[in-house]
C-alpha cells in the first residue's frame, strides 16, 4: 500500500514536469529562432539579454539609442518573445560553480543532458551535505551534552553531587538543534543575496518555503503510518508544541505582510530586523511555556520524567497514561530545579537496575560485569534519542556507515571498563623510591599449647638494594618465659635483595588446665634508612589444649555486601582444643528473609583435636538493590563432644554421680567439657555493593548519547570513513540478544564507495572531544556555507537549462534534497521515541526557525546595505507571497488535522493508530503537499493567474 501510494505520486510528478519542461524547451527552441530572425533584420548581432530581472525590457525601451529607434523596437520585440516564450533564460556565472559555455544557440538535447549533468551534480552535493551535516549535528549533541556539576539533597536530607545538563531541552530543539537540521536552506538564502549584490531570489526564500510544506505535509504523513501496528505516538510537550505551531504560522502570515501589505515590494530595515528578532522571542516563549512561568505556573503542575533522566512537564492526561503504564507522575509543585535533577538521576538509576535485574533473570548464569556491560547499552539504546541522534542514525544508514548500534555497544564496554578501572585502588607506586619499612607479617599468632615451636615472619619493604639489620626480643604478657615459652633475643640481616627473614619460638606444654595467654615479641633498633612499621609488636595467643574449648562467634555484628555471594562465617574455639567437639548452627530471619535475601542453612561444625577455628558459609542472594539495608541472625547451639573423643566415656560417667558424691578430679573434668561462650549469636547485615553503586552512579551519569555521536581522534574518524558498516535492521529493538555477524549488503558496499569521497574529506574536520565540540561546530558550518554555494549555483544552472524557474527549483528539488536525511531521521523517531515530539514538535519548530532566522537575517543584511547606499530593497511578492500564503491555508488544516486524531478517544494521539484512521489523515496531509506543489507551480508559470 505504502508502495503503491509512493509510486502514483512519484510517477505524477514525473509525467507532470516531463511535459512542462518539454513544452518549456520547445518554447525555449521557437524563441531562439525568432530571435535570431528579428535581430538579423535589425543588424544588431553584439546584443544579448545578459540582465534576468523581469524589469529589463523596460530599462531597455527607457534607454534609446543614437537615433532613438532602433533599441526601442528591439526591446518591444524582446518584451513579446519573453511572453511568447515563456522568459527566455541565459544562464548568468554562479558564486562558485563555473559556468557551462557556451550559453548561445543551445540545442534541445543539449540542454537535457546539462539538466541532466546538473541533476546529478545536485543530488550528488545533497549527499555530502547530509555526510558533513552528521559531523555538525555531532559537534551539537556534545555541545548541548556540557554538563555541570551541582550538590542536591536527598529524601533523607543527605547530599548528594551529580551533573546536569547546561542546555535546557527545549532552548536547544529550538537553536542549535533546528539550525543543525535546517543548516543548508538558512544558508543558502543567505548566500543567494550576496550572490546577487544584496538582491533578492528566489532560490533561498523558495527552498525554505518548499521546504517547510514539505516537512509539515509529507514528514508527518510518513511517520503517521510508519507507526507499527497497535502502537501510538503522543507530543510530551504539548505547550511547547503549541507556541513553536503558532509561530511557525504567524512567521509565514508575518511575510505575507510585510511582503504585500505594510509595503508592498520593498523590505524595509525594521521589517527585516523584527523578523529577526521573532528567533529569540520564540525561543524564549517555548522555554516559558516548558517551564511553566508567567501564566504557565498557574496550571495543572504534574511532571514526570523521561527516559533520558530529565524531569519534564506532562499534560495531566499524559501523567495519567504514565500511571497507567507504572511510571511514577511526581506531583513536585514548585520543586527546585536542583530537586528535579536529583529525581530525575534516581529515575535513571531506577531504570538501570531494573534492566540489570531482567537480565539477570535471562541470563543467570552470566557475570555480573557482563550484565552491567549488557544493560549499559540498554540504557543508553532505549533511552529517547535528541534530533541530533536520529538525523545522525538516518545519515549513515543512507551512505554505507551502518547504524550507531555498534558505536553503543562499544561505549557500553569502554565507559564499564573505565568505571571498573576508577574504583580499584592505585597501585602504581613505585616501591623503589619508597623508604625500608620492616614490621611482622602478619602481626598476630594463635597456637596450641602442644605445637611445640612455631614460626615468626618479618619482612622488608620498599628499597631492598641495601643491607639492613633490626633487633628483635620476646616480651611476658599473661605468659611467662620459663614456664609457657622459651625466651629469644637476636638480631636479623636482610642481605640485598632479601625481602624477608624467619626465626622460631618454642611453646612450653604441660597437663594443668588455664586459660589462653599470651605474649609479645617486638622489633627494635633497626639499621640506619630503615623505619619501623605498623605492626612492629606481634602478639602470640597460646591455647591450652588441655580443655575441650570454649565456642564463640568473632564479633556480634557483620556487614557484608549483596554481591558477595557466599559470605563465610567463622566460629573460633578457645581456652582448649582437646577432643572432637560438634557445633550446631543455624540462621534466623530478622529484616532480611530466608528465601529472598539468603539461603536459610541449617548444620553442625565438627572441630577435631586442635583445631581452633571452623567456618560456615551463608549464601546471600544478589538483588542489584541500589538502596538495600537488611539483617538476620546465626547462631551456635550448645557444643557437645563426639562419642569417639577421648574424655567422652569419663565425662559421661561424672554426670550420672550426685553433685555431692563429686572429687576434686571430677569437677576439673566437668570443667573441661565444651561450652559457648558470650558471642553465641550474632547479626549480619547485607547492604548494598558499594562498588556496585559506585558503577550505577558513574554508568547512570555517563548513559547519554553524544560520545556515541562525537569521535575522539582523526584516526578513529577516518577509520569509519574507510570502513563499510552494515545496517543492522533490529537498531535498538533487540539489542539485548545475541546477533550474528551481519555481513554488509552489496547496496552497503555501492552506497559506501559512491560517497567515499565525501567520507574521506569530512575526516579532516577536527574531533568533537576538541575544546568541547565547538572546534567541530565551526569548521562543519564553513564547509556546509561553501557546499550550499554550490548547491544554489548548481540549483540555479539546473532550473536555467530546462527553464525551469528558480521558485520552482527551490520549492520542489532543493527543498526535497534537503529535506531527505530529516524524513529519514523522523521515521526513526517515529518508530523508536515513546512520544511524537522528534517528528512533529522539531517540525513546527524548524519551521518558525528557517524563517525568522533565514530569511530574517538575509533581508536583514540586504536592507541595511540598500539603506547604506540611500537605496531600498526590492521583493517581488509574486510566487512567493502566493505560496506563503497557499502554505498558511493548508497548515492550519495541516494542525487541524493532527490535532483532531490527539483529542479523538478512539485514536488520542497524533501519530499511529487504527490502520484506517491513519491512512486517511495521511493521505489528506499527501494531498496538502501535491497540490500545494501543484499550484505553486502552475503559478510561477502564470497558468493561473491570482
């Protein structure tokens, strides 16, 4: 259907501008034989009609010559040939393209093939256009991307630091944005009035308006059946829409009136200058209506945020559908603008742990790096793109460079890897030009009365080149030497190179039962460049091994993080180590529940003969909470010994006596069996990965896509210029599955080395990372000036060939060529934003745009130079008064239209919805545009007459 509808269209513009030319060149063909006729008969062969104004006949029959007759007729009979055919043109030397020679006595094949070389020169320039204006949208995205950084406060009071936009969304759209995409026709008709000494064409001011209809018409049109089945598009920011729809009407009512009304044919400086001077008033009253001042601030004051992290004003119906959908409306009032920032970085952060979460859920066996890596790219894919991104994707979808899926999922790996890298601590010190530390490794010994002798390390650190010394010595504590330990003195020598150094003490056992001591050995007068460090004093902690043992916890409160995963709790055994002794543990929920946040376990630790020390492990379950605080507990049940211990029959024995009947042997025996000592319960909390909310953070504050657009280096830059990329038709749909390699298509290949050349010279502008993108901004929109000169000199050599007229030129070839990447990029838009505002908010608003900034500034810079030589300038209102206010018409029944599909229940929203409904407005919004072309063109060739 859609390629039937495509087809008919096409084919009647063809069958229509076939014939006019061909009529027009007959034409062009009879006027230049009976020209050639009637100035043979004058003997007049130096005369030629050098001058194009529709004025000249009548300079000429103004200007006489000697005998007062002979230039008179001549110029009567000129007059007569330009109505007979139909102004017949010589083409005039463009700014920058040279002219083809020669212009006279030009055959009808001739001028088919120039037309045709002139064609082909045109849509050739319109790719490079489209090429360089990638690289200029690219410099605007990380110009609009600046980022500040501010300290906000949190729910709870705390603060918090985070960056934020410079650019208001909306400010940005309606400047950098609608000049980035409407670059080539604001030029153009800049440039055409210094091409033609500061007077006016048509070629500027037609392509703006053509281009304008088109947009309004056929872009919407498009991406109003472009939808997918099921699916609708609404405008988020619909008071935004509604200023940047009125001012891009009453621009258009606003030339009408100065062209024909205030006065008619000459533009004066004021009238320039206030058309001008409606940018910035537009650009400030959508900034007004976005941020609810002045009148705005007494409405409904609902906001929500948008994928992108940034709080925006919804319509109360909108709030209402984002309920609908789970979306959280934040009724913020009169909310700072600091607070908004703050929830809307949560809401990103929100989203990225949700998307962490499913794919942890699809993919559990994965890493978890992996997973962030993964949901990285989701983020930054699904989030709402700027017009700079889609104008971007369309480009290089069009010449060969594939689509920015590739570019994403390599920022999603490098920005991880970057953030992994910031959180591990530094280790690049140098430890050679660090001072001779020596101190204990480790700094604490616990041992068994009955080990015999154990074994003490010291170890040297930093500059190891030279010989060192250091002292070290045993000291009593609760152990005495003689009586628990031997005593040592001595001295150690670290050779060069020699890192550490080893000596032994000897442990004293005896039967009588005590309890743990301990003792000290210190370091003392080391050698000269060498410090003592931290820990110079190591503590020796001797068991006795004559008592079954007491059993604890080490501390009565833990805190792990969820990411941990299997979390190891350690149950020590002191005050003895004889006999196997079993443990029973288990775990009890508190905040924390057994099933969701851990692994209930349930079991016994066996400690055998000697041992001091068991472990038990706890599985604690990973959420990827940002936010988690909960705790359970664990505990040892009363130890007991295990029927093969050695004392176990005797013990069993003294408990079955009286308590009177007991010697002094039984109750040392009594005392000996297990026990629990104080810590026989202790807390675990589980609170969130502090790496893993570090990664959040950092990946949240990074997931936007101007690093995706900007390069970094030329050599990255001409890399992709030589670089064939397929088109991944899935774009950001799936871009959590796994895909296969995609080989590029032979149209990738044929499309990559037609606009090789282009690719190769735009590698040259500089990087956007340079002085922040603006580098990149300035040199794009040089190159864009210099290639719309040629554009307008090919456009105007073009129309001059087939005699075609320049509005008509303007308003049908220039207009569409560059108009082409943004039907693209709103298509999409259209298919991949949640909303409506990057098809037709960026529309309305490049319309008001080009106007207020294009022609506003050309005549602006026209009448002041008239006004400075004494004179004035001169606009025929003509055909381009009649289209503007053709275009008037049909935009309000363009709005209209649009606007009937938003407030109709069974549609209630501008793009997409039931198939019938939406093929029909679409085709009203494609009938607007053909007979808008229609018209405009039967009148520039006074077939009609208004």
């Amino acid at each position: 259907m859609k390629l039937l509808i495509k087809s008919i269209i096409t084919g009647a513009l063809l069958v229509f501008f076939i014939y006019a030319t061909a009529q027009s060149l007959a034409k062009v063909q009879e006027a230049d034989e009976t020209r050639a006729s009637y100035r043979s008969s004058f003997n007049r062969s130096d005369f030629s009609l050098k001058d194009q104004s529709p004025f000249h006949s009548r300079r000429l029959r103004q200007a006489p010559d000697d005998d007062g007759q002979g230039e008179t007729e001549i110029s009567y009979k000129e007059e007569k040939l330009e109505e007979k055919g139909n102004e017949v043109r010589e083409c005039s030397q463009g700014l920058v393209l040279p002219l083809w020679l020669p212009q006279k006595n030009i055959s009808l094949g001739d001028r088919l093939i120039r037309g045709f070389v002139y064609f082909v020169i045109l849509v050739y320039l319109f790719v490079g256009v489209s090429i360089i204006a990638d690289r200029f949208m690219a410099a605007i995205e990380a110009i609009t991307s600046i980022e500040r950084t501010v300290v906000v406060r949190g729910p709870n009071n705390e603060k918090k630091t985070m960056s934020v936009r410079i650019w208001n969304e909306t400010v940005a759209n309606l400047t950098l944005m609608a000049l980035g995409s409407s670059a080539p026709e604001i030029l153009l008709s800049v440039i055409e009035i210094y091409a033609k000494d500061f007077e006016s064409g048509d070629l500027g001011p037609g392509t703006i308006v053509g281009s304008a209809a088109y947009n309004l018409f056929m872009i919407i049109a498009v991406c109003m059946i472009w939808i997918p089945a099921g699916e609708v598009r609404r405008i988020r920011h619909l008071r935004v829409f509604i200023v940047t729809a009125a001012f891009s009407i009453f621009a258009y009512v606003w030339l009408w009136v100065i062209l024909s009304v205030t006065s008619p044919g000459i533009i004066e400086v004021w009238e320039a200058l206030v058309t001008l001077l409606f940018f910035p008033i537009t650009v400030i009253w959508a900034y007004i209506a976005e941020r609810r001042m002045l009148v705005y601030k007494y409405m409904d004051k609902n906001f929500r945020v948008n994928k992108r992290g940034t709080v925006v004003a919804g319509e109360h119906d909108q709030v209402e559908m984002d309920a609908e959908k789970g979306r959280h409306p934040l009724s913020v009032g009169f909310q700072s603008t600091r607070n908004s920032d703050a929830e809307a970085f949560d809401e990103a952060r929100r989203e990225y742990i949700t998307v962490l979460s499913e794919l942890r859920q699809k993919y559990p066996e994965a890493e978890l790096e992996q997973l962030e890596m993964m949901a990285q790219e989701q983020v930054i894919s699904r989030g709402n793109k700027s017009r700079a991104f889609y104008r971007v994707q369309a480009t290089r979808k069009m010449v060969g460079s594939g689509n920015l899926m590739r570019k994403i999922q390599e920022r999603a790996h490098s920005d991880l890897t970057e953030v992994k890298a910031s959180l591990q601590p530094s280790e690049e010190d140098d430890e050679d030009e660090q001072p001779t530390r020596v101190y204990f490794e480790p700094g604490h010994y616990t041992v068994m009365e009955n080990c015999g002798e154990f074994e003490v390390r010291i170890v040297r650190r930093g500059d190891i080149h030279s010989y060192s010394t250091v002292e070290y010595e045993t000291q009593d504590g609760t152990a005495i030497a003689g009586t628990d330990f031997i005593g040592k003195k001595g001295t150690l020598c670290f050779p060069p190179g020699v890192d550490e150094q080893r000596f032994k003490i000897e442990v004293i056992d005896d039967d009588i039962f005590e309890e743990d001591e301990c003792f000290y050995i210190r370091l003392f007068n080391p050698s000269e460049n060498v410090i003592l460090s931290v820990p110079q004093i190591a503590t020796v902690m001797i068991l006795d091994d004559d008592h079954a043992g007491i059993f604890a916890f080490t501390d009565s409160f833990f805190e792990t993080s969820e990411s941990v995963g299997l979390y190891e709790v350690t149950v020590m055994r002191y005050s003895g180590a004889r006999g196997t002794v079993i443990v029973p543990y288990w775990t009890e929920d508190e905040t924390a529940v057994g099933g969701k946040d851990f692994e209930p376990v349930r079991g016994e630790l066996i400690f055998e003969n000697n041992e001091t020390e068991k472990n038990f492990e706890v599985l604690i379950l990973e959420e990827s909470s940002y936010e988690k605080d909960v705790s359970f507990k664990v505990h040892i049940g009363i130890p007991r010994l295990a029927p093969d211990s050695l004392h176990y029959p005797k013990i069993q024995e003294v408990e079955k006596k009286n308590t009177k009947d007991l010697t002094e042997l039984d109750r040392i025996l009594l005392l000996s069996k297990p026990r629990n000592g104080e810590l026989s319960t202790s807390h675990i909390r589980i609170r969130e990965s502090k790496e893993f909310r570090a990664t959040v953070d950092k990946l949240v504050a990074k997931a936007n896509t101007s690093a995706v657009l900007g390069t970094s280096s030329w050599k990255e830059q001409f890399k992709d210029a030589l670089t064939v990329i397929p088109a991944d038709e899935s774009e950001f749909d799936d871009a959590d599955e796994d895909v296969e390699e995609v080989v590029p298509s032979c149209l990738s290949y044929i499309s990559h080395f037609v606009c090789l050349f282009w690719k190769v010279l735009f590698a040259f502008v500089p990087p956007t990372n340079i002085s922040g993108g603006y580098v990149t901004f300035l040199v794009s929109i040089t190159v864009i000036g210099i290639i719309t000169a040629v554009i307008g000199d090919a456009a105007s050599y073009f129309g001059c060939a087939l005699n075609i007229k320049d509005s008509v030129t303007a308003i049908l070839f220039v207009a569409l060529g560059t108009s082409i990447p943004d039907t693209f990029a709103s298509m999409i838009a259209a298919k991949h934003d949640e909303g409506a505002d990057n098809c037709i908010g960026n529309v309305t608003g490049s319309n008001a745009v080009n106007v207020f900034l294009g022609i506003g500034l050309a005549w602006s810079i026209a009448s002041i130079y008239h006004m400075s030589h004494g004179g004035t300038f001169n606009v025929e209102p003509g055909t381009i008064g009649f289209a503007v206010g053709l275009f008037v018409a049909e935009a309000l029944v363009a709005i209209a239209v649009i606007m009937s599909r938003r407030w109709n229940k069974n549609i209630g929203a501008e793009l997409g919805g039931p198939r019938g409904s939406k093929y029909f407005c679409a085709s009203i919004l494609v009938f607007l545009w053909v007979f808008y072309v229609t018209i405009c063109t039967l009148e520039a060739y006074d077939i009609i007459r208004i």
